[in-house]
C-alpha cells in the first residue's frame, strides 16, 4: 500500500535537456497548472540542478518564479513552479493527498525531458510553502538531497526518510509568521533530529530578500561537501 506522502517519480528518464529555453507551462491542468523555467545558458548535455519551487497560501507558482528571478536572485539550474491544487498546499488544509499526486505528474514530465542531477534535486518554498518542503521533503528526503524553507511556520512530516541537510531563513520582524514562534522553534528541532541546517535570520518582514534568494540556492545546488555538512 502507497504513502500518501510518497513521490515516485525519479530522475532519469532522458540523457539531455530538449524543454526550451524561458519559461513555459507544462499542460498538465486547465487552470492551476505548473510552470518550468530554463535559463538560457544551461548546459544541456549534462545534468542539471532541479529545483522546485514552492509558493506561498494563496499565490501561485508564476508569482513564486517571478519573485526568485528578480534582479539579483539567480537561480543556477532548471526551476519547477508548480501550483498547489487548492488555496494553499494539502497538508496545511488536512492531509497528503492532491498536491503530492500533481507534483509526482510534474516532476515525471521534467524528468522525461532533461537530464536531473540527483545530487543536486532540491525542494524550496516561501511561508506555507516552506512548511510543505518542511513536511513533504521530509518525508521524502531520499529524493530531494537539499532543503530550502523561507519562511516557514510549522511542519506536520509523515515517516522521515533520509537527512538531507536545510537551509531555513526568516525576518526578524515578520508579523505574518513570527520569528520566535516559527523558525526559531523548528530549527532546534530539525537539528535535535539529526539534520544539518543553515539558518539565516534577517533585518525584515514576510518576505525574500534576493540577497537571501541567492544565498540560499547557491547553497543548495552547490557541489561537494558543504551543503552536506550544513555550512
């Protein structure tokens, strides 16, 4: 019997990248659907980082991309921005179950059209977003090597896999999701179970620097050993 957290879709299914480069939707829904963006200047006869990015309640995935692609936030490989099925992310409204079935139909159309660094597979999202890459990439950290939660509020993971390390930032002076009652609560706890993570408190609000922006996704797609250890 499945999890209902479970993602089954994995890399390896094409020996390049043929999606076209910019930003394109992927088709697999009238309305709430999922973009995927490729910079220009990705080499395409090689693997390349993924990272999926997830927004925050009530937004959407365009206008997640659209703030991490703003000037001075680059994002060094292929992006998937996909939209929740409802007004935020499934497991904030009760349980795993419609998103985790979209995403795996998302990544297994990206994954049958370019080549994914498994070591470089990272899950990210913004406020209720980040508490979903708190709980569903947990969940699934056999597959997603690195962790970004900007934002976050909370997590609710099912059975843990893996330990990939986490990158979590947060603005001191957010009154959307306070610091003290967020961040500085869950990043204990992610380091008292074992993961490593690297956290990055800042001067602001509810929001995403693209200082922070970058910081954070170099981290995560950087190769070697220093996101692993957490630095």
């Amino acid at each position: 019997m499945s999890s209902p957290e479970r993602l089954t879709s994995r890399p390896g299914g094409a020996a390049g990248t043929t999606l076209p480069a910019g930003t394109s939707p992927l088709g697999l829904a009238r309305g709430r659907d999922a973009l995927v963006h490729v910079p220009a200047e990705l080499r395409r006869d090689r693997p390349a980082p993924l990272l999926v990015v997830l927004h925050g309640a009530g937004s959407t995935g365009a206008a997640m991309l659209g703030a991490l692609t703003a000037p001075g936030a680059e994002l060094p490989g292929i992006v998937l921005a996909p939209d929740s099925r409802g007004r935020t992310w499934d497991v904030i409204l009760g349980g795993f179950g419609p998103d985790v079935g979209f995403l795996d139909e998302a990544l297994a159309a990206v994954f049958s059209h370019a080549a994914v660094d498994p070591a470089r597979f990272v899950l990210a999202g913004f406020s209720d977003g980040a508490s979903y890459v708190l709980s569903l990439g947990l969940s699934n950290g056999d597959l997603f090597r690195r962790l970004v939660a900007l934002s976050p509020g909370f997590m609710a993971p099912g059975p843990q896999r893996g330990r990939p390390p986490v990158f979590v930032s947060h603005g001191t002076e957010d009154r959307v999701l306070p610091i003290d009652r967020c961040s500085r609560r869950l990043v204990p706890a992610l380091r008292s179970a074992g993961y490593g993570v690297r956290y990055e408190e800042f001067d602001g609000g509810h929001v995403v620097p693209p200082l922070v922006a970058r910081a954070a996704f170099s981290w995560a797609t950087a190769e070697g050993s220093a996101a692993a250890a957490g630095g």
